[in-house]
C-alpha cells in the first residue's frame, strides 16, 4: 500500500506516535509527586537533548 506524501507535519507518523507517546508520559505523570515530576522532566530532557545532538 503506498502512503499520500504529507501535507504537514502531522500527517507524519513518526510525529504521530511521538504525540501519543507525550501525552502517555502526561498521563501516567498526573499521579507523581511534584519533586518526583520535576526529576522525571529533567531526566527526559536530557534524554530528549541526548537523542537531538546524536549523529546518528
């Protein structure tokens, strides 16, 4: 099956299931504590930073 070309960048899947994949982390974050939400975020911000700077 060949796929229509996107028309913006939310026709993308790979920013499909990155949406879906924050909105998951917001969802299970709602029952942290806020010292453990704030460590989490900049966890996943340095995850998120690592992945962005990679050459790969």
């Amino acid at each position: 099956m060949k796929r229509m070309p996107a028309k913006n960048f939310q026709d993308l899947v790979v920013w499909q299931k990155a949406h879906q994949f924050v909105l998951s982390v917001y969802r299970h974050s709602e029952s942290l504590l806020k010292n453990q939400l704030e460590e989490v975020s900049k966890l996943l911000e340095a995850y998120l930073s690592s992945i962005l700077n990679s050459d790969s």
